[in-house]
C-alpha cells in the first residue's frame, strides 16, 4: 500500500470518527444508559415512549395484505442463518486457530437493545430482534472473510464493488505480478503482527 493511501485511509478513520462523535452529540437530548449490555431509560421517559406505540389492533389493520403473506418467507431466512452461525463458529475455532488469526467478537456485531424501546409494539419488537441478529450476523461474517481473504488472497478485482471490507484498501492491485509471492509473505507477517499486538 502507498504511503498516499495509508494517509487517506487514516483521514478516512479520522473523518469517520467525527461523524460518530457528531452523531452521538445530537442523540445526545435521549437520556438512557447502558447496564450490563440492558438499557435503561428514566420512568418518564417510558411512558412519553408508550404513549407513541401502535397498538397491535391499528398495527394489523394498517398492515398491507401482501405484507403478511410474505412474513413466513421473511422469517425463514432464520433457519440459513443459524446454520451459517454455527459454521462462522467452528471455522473461527479451526482455522482462526490454525493459522493464528485474531478471533474476531461476535457481540461487536449482533446487537440486541431495541427490545427495550417503549414505543414498539411486540411484532414491531421481534421484528428488530430478527432485524438485528440477521443484519449484525452479515457484518460479522464479513469480517470472518475479510480477514480469511487477507490471508488468502489479497488482491483487488478489476471491477469495482458496492462494498468493501476494512482490509480491502491492503490489497495488492489487480494485475500487478512483480514481486507477488514476497509482497504476499510480508503483508500476511504484517497482519499476523497487528493480530499479536491487538491481543495484548
């Protein structure tokens, strides 16, 4: 990677880090705290949240026709989801081990805390459970491949893609053979190091 894109990148961190502080500095007027991974808001605070839940009746009611057929084809999408789950588990355990990969933590990823808002109704609540867990499953087994593809095979396509995972910009270009094989041996002792320093 050129000095010129690590830089950029790191501006990238920096600009990204902002954001999240901007962001969190206008949410900051919702009053709530987090204990033990449950959160908790004031008495009062609830009962402004309840008085603007629907009601399962209107909720029904107002619902689509075509939106309730589909649910059952929605919510199947959980049988796949375990399964890739199980599998993220025992190939971090195997391969992770193997090849001395830093584990990467389910729980930076699969969220649960919007069952705890007032202002949803109980479908609305399963809904962001389902939401949650299928979504922040995607994102880690993003970042199980991403670190696999590091390893692997660290070099970019010729097309461009919609999405890129973290270590994509690490990547060797696309066609660019000179030196490949001791390119690829420093960058993959590089990332090992970076796990070893991340661990202590």
């Amino acid at each position: 990677m050129s000095e010129r894109i690590e830089t950029l990148l790191n501006e990238l961190e920096s600009i990204k880090m902002k954001l999240k502080e901007e962001i969190e500095e206008q949410e900051r007027h919702i009053s709530y705290e987090v204990h033990n991974g449950c959160v908790k808001f004031q008495n009062d605070v609830i009962e402004k949240q309840k008085k603007n839940m629907k009601h399962l009746f209107s909720w029904f009611k107002d619902i689509p026709l075509l939106h309730l057929l589909s649910s059952p084809l929605v919510y199947a999408m959980v049988i796949p989801a375990l399964f890739l789950d199980l599998m993220l588990y025992i190939y971090q355990k195997v391969v992770f081990a193997i090849y001395k990969f830093k584990p990467i933590k389910r729980s930076d990823y699969i969220v649960f805390d919007r069952q705890y808002l007032a202002y949803l109704n109980p479908i609305e609540k399963i809904n962001c459970l389902y939401c949650s867990y299928f979504n922040g499953l995607m994102q880690y087994a993003s970042a199980i491949a991403g670190r696999s593809e590091l390893y692997f095979c660290p070099i970019k396509h010729a097309k461009k893609m919609a999405y890129a995972h973290k270590h994509y910009y690490e990547f060797f270009a696309y066609g660019d053979e000179v030196d490949y094989q001791e390119r690829l041996e420093t960058l993959r002792k590089h990332s090992k190091d970076n796990d070893a320093d991340k661990k202590r």
